[in-house]
C-alpha cells in the first residue's frame, strides 16, 4: 500500500479572486446560450408578426406571434438581470470568504491524495471524495476538479503548489479519475 501524498497549497489572495471569478464566468458561460435562443426566438416571432404576409390579414396569427416574440424578449431581460443579481451576490460572496481565509491560517490549505481518494482541506472545511466520483478538466491554465459527482467544484492553478506538486495532482488526476471534455 502506499504511502498517502499530502500537496500544500500556496493560498494567494489575488489568485484565489481571480480563480472565484473565472469559476462564475465559466459556469454563467453555458447559459449564455440559453440567453442566444431566447433572443433567435424573439426575432423569429417578432419578425411573422410584423412581416405583411397575405395571408396573414385578418387572422389572430400576427398577434400571437407577436406576442410570443415580446414573451421572449421579456424572458432574455430576465435571463439578463438574473446574470447581473448573481454576479454581484457572487462577487460579494468571494470577498467574504478571502476575508475569511485571511483571518485563519493561511498555511492550513492541503490536498492529500491516496489510492483510493482525494481529500481537500482548508481552515474552513475539510471535503473527501473517492477516485470514481471525482473528475477534472484542464481549461486554459485552470484545473476544474469535480467531486462527489459533480456537485461541488474547486479550481487549481500551478502558481498555488510548491515546484513538482502541480504536476504530482496532474499525474493523480490522470491516473484515477476521469477526464471530462
């Protein structure tokens, strides 16, 4: 059996901001799509309700495009300042917790890795999770490392670990959990 590897990690608070920030516009990026329907949609119903079609004249169906295009209109501003309400709660969110870290023991953040899990501890919480539910992707010079299928995510970059550490969690990774594209 071996021995367990026990990784510290640099707590920088800057890096930590920036980490926080790049994890809320990666998650808020997928539902930008959303965002592109709901205007396409509009578009496209506005665009038969307002277009003078022959047929068209005299019927209810022009205004019930219509009206399904400014639904969808409405539903892209909702989207809109959904993303600015979370924006702000988030961005006040990672201020509270650097703040956090900063009244703690800065020295206290690790990451143990074994053969059969991957334990993550900081003055704040300790979270473990076995190799088959834990998963990771690399994007730009991030790694998103998901845990516990998925429902909680932490973000490393290679200026938080001592020289070889950041290829040593790289190489654990690799080796025992999945690769998500």
């Amino acid at each position: 059996m071996t021995e367990p590897i026990k990784l510290q990690i640099l707590f920088n608070e800057n890096t930590e901001r920036g980490q926080q920030k790049f994890s809320f516009k990666y998650v808020w990026k997928k539902s930008f799509s959303e965002l592109k329907k709901a205007l396409m949609y509009a578009i496209l119903f506005l665009s038969l309700g307002f277009f003078p079609l022959k047929g068209f004249f005299g019927s209810p169906f022009p205004y019930i495009f219509k009206y399904i295009g400014f639904l969808y209109i409405g539903y892209a501003f909702i989207l809109v300042y959904q993303y600015f309400v979370a924006k702000r709660k988030t961005y006040k969110l990672i201020e509270e917790n650097i703040n956090d870290f900063k009244t703690r023991d800065v020295n206290m953040h690790f990451i143990t890795l074994n053969q059969n899990n991957i334990v993550i501890e900081n003055p704040l919480n300790t979270i473990s999770s076995i190799w088959e539910k834990t998963n990771y992707k690399i994007v730009d010079k991030y790694i998103i490392l998901n845990i516990l299928n998925n429902s909680l995510q932490f973000i490393f970059t290679s200026s938080e670990f001592k020289e070889g550490d950041y290829q040593t969690l790289i190489d654990y990774l690799q080796k025992n959990s999945k690769h998500i594209s």
